[in-house]
C-alpha cells in the first residue's frame, strides 16, 4: 500500500483516503497511550465530543510543504481530533479517528475514519468531504488531496513519536 492513495469522490462528494507510515513503536505502547489519561498531543484532551466513547484532542494539524528532509515550510490549523479507545483486532488494534477545523470549519475538510496499529505500521483509512461542494471536488483533485493525505501522515507520526517518547 502506498503512503498516500486517492480514490476519486464518490457521487456523494466524499472521498476516500488511505495513508500509512512506519512504527517505531511498540503497538501495544500506542494503544496504550490512546485508551490512557496522558496525551500524545501538548495541548490535551479538551471537552468531551458529541460522541460516547471518543476523546477529543486540541491540535495544531500540520503539513509540511516541501520534503520532510527539506521542507520548505510548515502549514499549522487549529483542529479538534477525536479517538476512540482502540479494540484489539487480529492484526493488532484499530481506533475510530476524525478531525475538523476548530475554526472556520466550512473551509476545511472534515475527516471521519480508522486508526489501525500493527506491527510494521500505522495506517489511517476513511473518507473526507472536500469543503465548497462541486468547486472543492475539483481544487481536491488538484491539490487538496496532498494536504489531506500530509495532515494523515502528521497525525500518524506524533502518534507514533509520542509512545515512543512514553516508553522511554
């Protein structure tokens, strides 16, 4: 599977999006760090999301512009970050996951998905809404789908940075 796949929007306007990245941690580390008190993000949990079960998180989604050897600039938005406590699974464990904008949210996408942990790997999959109906559908296949899949991979290695710093 490849670090970033687009699949086209479907006729709802959603689109699907698949990122992946390494894990240097242990899987259980991130699981645990996920069902505990602590935060694997400096500004914490804030209030509690409209759904049972799920956490919300306070971040600065990034995305880096440029390589992540030599970027050439890092993009930051204010964004509320739901998990889930994460179920074990076959392969290892999985996580309800989603983002939005903290403010000025109809100009941002809004992400609802999976986190899953394995051994090799973090993996986010799930759909997105590209904001501003037909026109965002086409800025989308053009350059929004970069951002979408970035801000994934970001998430993905914070989780991963943070349960290896909890482990050490």
């Amino acid at each position: 599977m490849t670090p970033g796949t687009l699949v086209q929007p479907s006729s709802d306007g959603f689109v699907r999006l698949t990122t992946t990245a390494p894990l240097h941690a242990d899987p259980e580390q991130v699981a645990t760090l996920l069902a505990g008190e602590a935060s694997p993000w400096p500004h914490g949990t804030v209030e509690r999301p409209a759904v049972a079960g799920l956490r919300r998180f306070a971040v600065d989604l990034r995305l880096r512009v440029g390589s992540e050897q030599a970027g050439l600039t890092t993009l930051g938005k204010a964004a509320f970050l739901d998990v889930g406590r994460p179920r074990r699974t076959l392969e290892g464990w999985e996580a309800e996951i989603s983002w939005r904008a903290a403010s000025a949210a109809p100009l941002f996408p809004v992400f609802s998905g999976w986190l899953i942990i394995d051994a090799e790997q973090l993996r986010i999959e799930g759909l997105y809404a590209p904001p501003g109906g037909t026109i965002g559908r086409v800025a989308d296949r053009l350059l929004l789908h970069v951002a979408a899949n970035g801000t994934a991979r970001w998430v993905l290695h914070e989780l991963d940075r943070a349960a290896l710093g909890a482990a050490g």
